[in-house]
C-alpha cells in the first residue's frame, strides 16, 4: 500500500514540535497511532521502519519529536525531563484530535525504550484505543539501593550545574552512552550497540543535561499501569540490559487487557533485522485489531 508523508507540526509552550504524519493510499479516515522516540533519541533513530511497516497496513501515524530534540525548537538540546515529554505526548494527543484526514476516534499510542513508559502514562489519564510499550522504562516495584557515593556525586553534580546555569547558561552535561563503570545514562555493555540507530547524516551529540539524574528515579510508570483500562500490548527483551524484563513483567499483572511478546533478544535488537521483523509484525496485528482497521467504530 502506497502512502503520504506530510509535515504536521504542532506546538507546546510556545515551541515547535516536528511531526510527521503517515497517510495511508486509498484509506479514508484511518485510525491513526501516535509515536514518539526513547530517552535522548530523535525520530529519525530506527523509528521511521516502524511508521512505515504500519501505514503500509493501513493505519495512519504520527511520529514526532519532543521539544528541544530532533528538528523541533527549544534549547537546551536534548533535555530528557519525563514531565515535558508527557506535555508534549499530551499536545500531540490535541493535535491529531484536530487532524481532519483521520478517525480521532480511534487513537492508538506506541512508545519504546523511555518512552514505553510515556506511553503508558498518557493513557492512564488520557482516552485512547490502544497502547503498544516496546522494552519500556517502568521503573521498579522494588526499592532500589542507591551507594552513597553516587547519591553524593549527584548532589556535586547538581550544584555544578546550577553554578554552571547561572554563570554560561549553559548546564552541565553527562553522556548518554557511556562504558561500563563511567558516568552516563546508559553504561550496559549492550549500550554500545546504541549507534547503531543513528543514520549517518545526523550530528546528534552523545550528552544530556545532567538534571536527568534527580529526575529519573522518582519516575515510576509501573505505579500508574493499573489506571491504563485500554489493552496494551508489551514487548519484552529477556535479554534487555538495559530496561530488564522482571520489572516490565510485574507492570503487565497489573494492567486488565494485556498481551505480552517476549523475545529472546536484548533491547536494541527490536529495531532491526529478524527480532524487528517479528516485533513489528505483531504490533501492526494488534494495533489493527484495536483500531478496528476492518471494522466500524464502537
């Protein structure tokens, strides 16, 4: 099946959000699925095969990049802060409501890595048909024990940056990807395989600003999965290093009309080569199914 690809922005606080929109050939007033990128990433990063894979079926998609990422506006670059990117998941929810070229009433969202569990947020307070969380960020049931030494390098770190905010405007930044025992994000042996997402063409920088690090640990989407009443379909590495299946597993008891895919795979290899070909697969089947891509509206 043929397909459109048209710019759609949408704005948020007074910057612009990049969207694309997908239209299916030959399809009037598709369901549409709404998709957005992982923790530091762009839309260009391996998403765009997805969006493509499920326009090809039918369904329209909105693949957008959150604001201060990507080709949207805001600095500083790649600021990871969970409450703008659920602002911005909840603009683009009001954008596509207004599209006139697709069924708002049959609104699917799809979310991978940290934004696995955005997507799982969004709909607990939001009204949408469906929700595919691919190795998602959940947080953890559990009480994680932090060293003090690391507690206190954060507490350094904060005060540095907020030194650093006044005097350059500019905040103090730690890598994405980093090797095992250094400072950054992701450390997992398997972050490596992290490059393999970005095109060539892209001058993405490996940082992000340091105050992710006071943020993420009271970021618990597993204590909110049981207000998702829509089903939701998760995908789970039993490899992942880096979102570990355990946690994700515990979020799916909690949550009514659930289905879950677990590969033998780690995360980063749902975006390519067989494991992406099964994932996608599949999503694109429960996506259709719950959007009733070949039915009536409810």
């Amino acid at each position: 099946m043929g397909f459109q690809k048209l710019n759609r922005d949408f704005s948020n606080e007074g910057l612009k959000c990049a969207a694309w929109l997908y239209l299916p050939d030959n399809v009037e007033n598709p369901p549409v699925v709404i998709m957005g990128h992982g923790f530091a990433a762009e839309r260009v990063f391996a998403l765009p095969a997805f969006a493509e894979y499920f326009v090809e079926t039918g369904l329209a998609v909105l693949l957008f990049d959150y604001r201060n990422f990507g080709d949207s506006e805001g600095t500083p670059r790649n600021w990871v802060d969970p409450d703008r990117h659920l602002s911005d998941w909840k603009a683009a929810l009001t954008h596509v409501r207004a599209l006139t070229e697709i069924d708002s009433d049959r609104i699917g969202l799809w979310g991978s890595s940290f934004s696995g569990g955005h997507v799982l947020c969004t709909a607990a307070d939001q009204s949408v048909r469906a929700v595919v969380s691919q190795v998602p960020y959940v947080g953890s049931n559990e009480p994680v024990k932090i060293p003090l030494t690391f507690k206190l390098k954060v507490i350094f770190l904060s005060v540095l940056n907020r030194l650093k905010l006044t005097f350059t405007g500019e905040p103090y930044w730690i890598p994405v990807v980093a090797q095992p025992g250094e400072l950054g994000i992701m450390t997992q042996p398997e972050a490596k395989n992290y490059w393999s997402l970005i095109p060539d063409t892209s001058d993405w920088q490996n940082r992000v600003p340091v105050s992710i690090l006071t943020k993420i640990g009271q970021y618990q989407p597993i204590n909110i999965a049981s207000r998702v009443s829509c089903p939701v379909l998760f995908v789970v590495g039993e490899r992942d290093e880096v979102t570990p299946p355990e946690p994700v597993c515990e979020c799916a008891k909690k949550i009514d009309d659930v289905e879950v895919l677990s590969i033998d795979c780690g995360h980063f290899d749902v975006y390519s080569g067989d494991v992406f070909n099964q994932v996608v697969t599949r999503e694109a089947e429960f996506l259709s199914r719950h959007l009733q891509l070949c039915g009536t509206n409810e």
